[in-house]
C-alpha cells in the first residue's frame, strides 16, 4: 500500500510473503478461530465426563453384624448417583472358583451348612439402583453363639466379586468386600 507521496506502508517481505495489515488480520483470525476449536473441544469432553460421573455407580460391599435387627450376612450397596448394571460375578469358596453367583454357587456354598442362609442372586443384565441395599446371603436371626460358623464362612472363606458399569457401559467396575 502506498501513500500520497508514494510512500509504501507495507509491513515487508517474510520468508517471501507480503506482509501487510491484510495478512496480520488473516493470521490474527485464524489463531482466534483455532483456539475457538479447542475451547468449543474442551468443553465438550468436560461436559461428556461430568455427565459419566453424575450417573456413575459405586457398589460397596460390607460384612454384616446387626445388633438390633439380628441379621448377618454379605451386604451391597450402591452408595453411587446412578444405577450399577452387573455384567458378571466371582465367587470363590476355600480358595476355589465356584462360578457366577447364581443359585448353583448358592447350592455349593450352602451344602455342609447347618442352616441354609437366605440369598439374593445377582445375575448378569441385574441392576442394582442407585442407594438401594440387599444382602447377597444372610441369617435372619443370628447369635454369635449359634452361628459362629456363618461369620466364619463370609469372613474367611468366602469371596464374591460382583463386576459391573454405568449406563454409559465399557467401565468394567468391581466391588468386592474388604479384606478382614
């Protein structure tokens, strides 16, 4: 560009390119549209993780003694804000896989008991809503005195792992109960 007196108000050449005001404004616009990309990029994985999470499960599974209701056994738990799907389960008797946790391992595990305890199948597809609570297996009525074997078999000997995800899927989360 040039001015009355002929003078140019170009800003150069750089690596062979007119550099001008058009150029600058070109370049200038174009940082602003990248940078626009990955701010609008951000945002969404931002809001995609915080939808995960705001539906995400979280089963819990705990040992049992009540004092007042007089009811032992293995308890979950989903303490998460959405419902947990199961997608498969373990359980081990002694050390040794006995399968899924369906009415065969209950069989397994209940078969050299003096009392059958009451179970609670959770099979594959199950779901298990968000603050809701049941015992996979317990007694009714228990005394320390009488079914001092029971504690000893959910304690002990046996393990359940229970694998499960959100309603988003693929997560392949697991509750087990804590080491005693």
């Amino acid at each position: 560009m040039t001015g009355a007196a002929g003078q140019d108000y170009g800003l150069g050449v750089v690596g062979g390119i007119q550099v001008n005001s058009d150029t600058i404004t070109a370049i200038s616009a174009t940082a602003i549209a990248l940078c626009s990309l990955w701010l609008g990029y951000s945002q969404i994985r931002a809001t995609r993780l915080h939808n995960r999470q705001s539906v995400r499960p979280l089963l819990v599974m705990r040992r049992v003694k009540g004092y007042e209701d007089h009811k032992a056994g293995l308890r979950i738990i989903n303490a998460g804000l959405g419902p947990a799907i199961v997608t498969n389960s373990v359980v081990r008797l002694d050390g040794e896989d006995i399968g899924h946790w369906n009415p065969h391992a209950h069989d397994r595990v209940s078969e050299n008991l003096p009392v059958r305890p009451k179970v609670y199948s959770l099979r594959p597809g199950a779901v298990v809503l968000a603050g809701q609570s049941a015992f996979l297996l317990h007694l009714d009525e228990f005394s320390e005195d009488e079914h001092g074997w029971f504690w000893e078999l959910i304690t002990q000997r046996l393990v359940i792992e229970i694998h499960y995800e959100s309603l988003y899927g693929g997560e392949h989360f697991e509750a087990a109960p804590p080491p005693f």
